[in-house]
C-alpha cells in the first residue's frame, strides 16, 4: 500500500503531474486508493455489493482522473482529494444505475441506496478545517487498510456504517462476541498504526 506522503512532497507529484509526468500522477492517485475503497464499500451494500466490486469502480475512476487531470486548478492535498471523490461519487452513481437499470441481472428489487455521502462535511465551517478533515480521513482510509480483512469489515460497520453488533454479526455470520473482539483488536490496531504513522 502507498502512504501519503507530507504535503511538501504531495505538492511536487502534483506539480510533476501537472506538467506531465504520468507516472507522479500514478503515485498521486495511488495514494487514494484506500479512501476510494472506504467511500466505495458505503455506497455499494447488500446484493448490489456482491455485483459492483469496489476495484472496478475505483479503476474507472483512476481512468477518469487521468483524462480530466486537466480541469484540476488546484494546489492542495484536499482539494486534490475534494476533486477525486467528487468523480469517484459519479462513477459510483452511474456504477449502480447500470446495475439497476440493467432488468437481465434483476436487481430491480435490491434495496435502493440512501441519499449520497458527503466526502467532507459542509457543517464545517472553515475552509482550514474542511482540509483538515479530508486529510484525517485520508490517514484513516490507509490506517483501515493496514489492518486485517475481518477487523477492517468490524470497524467499518460499526465506526463508519453504525451498525449494533447484532446487525454486524449477521452480516459477518459470526457471534457477537466474536465481532466484538475483532471491533476491539480493529480499534487498538487502528490506534496503533495512526500512532506509528505521526
């Protein structure tokens, strides 16, 4: 997995990536990778998820990126992130409308997604504190991703989704207890690695 780098040296893969080097822009996006999976895995629930998976849309979306890199004006990590989940939030829309609309893979009668996440939350007054918010949620998609698979899935549903431990246990088909010793170990391996990471 790629970690993000500090802003400085974000600024020139950016840099390098606006005056055409494929391969910073690769980096850049790959640095992504996690909080895309993140956003990916809310929208995509129930049977939908067993049809749309998360890498594919991704994928679209790094390809998006590439071809549109030149409509992006700005300098900073969060506006960089800002614009990214704003195409990653397209791709994802149009993902699911091919999927419902699409009568032969008979998700017509699937469950219809909620209204769209906010990336960064407009309740948030300053602009300084919206960057900041989309960079700790960058740190904490690659955080996420460090840890293993179930505790990931743990933390995700209860800390992310809000689901009871009875409703993760369904969804995990394991007991509550169960699901709570991998929450906790999720959670201590969570601080774990943010801490390591400062």
């Amino acid at each position: 997995m790629v970690t993000a780098p500090p802003d400085s040296e974000f600024r020139k893969l950016l840099r390098r990536a606006k005056d055409g080097d494929e391969q910073a822009l690769g980096i850049v996006l790959e640095q992504h990778r996690a909080y895309l999976r993140l956003l990916a895995l809310r929208e995509l629930e129930g049977q939908l998820a067993a049809r749309l998976d998360p890498s594919d849309v991704i994928q679209q979306t790094f390809l998006s990126a590439v071809r549109n890199f030149g409509t992006f004006l700005g300098e900073q990590p969060a506006e960089f992130l800002a614009w990214l989940a704003r195409i990653h939030e397209r791709n994802l829309q149009d993902a699911v409308r091919e999927h419902v609309a699409s009568q032969k893979r008979g998700v017509g009668r699937e469950e219809a997604l909620g209204d769209g996440h906010v990336v960064i939350d407009s309740r948030v007054s300053s602009p300084s504190a919206r960057i900041m918010q989309g960079e700790q949620a960058l740190r904490l998609a690659q955080a996420l991703e460090k840890l293993p698979a179930d505790q990931r899935e743990a933390v995700r549903l209860r800390h992310l989704e809000g689901k009871s431990l009875a409703e993760m246990a369904a969804r995990m088909e394991r007991s509550e207890r169960a699901v709570a010793a991998l929450l906790n170990r999720g959670i201590v391996g969570l601080r774990r690695t943010v801490r390591a990471d400062k």
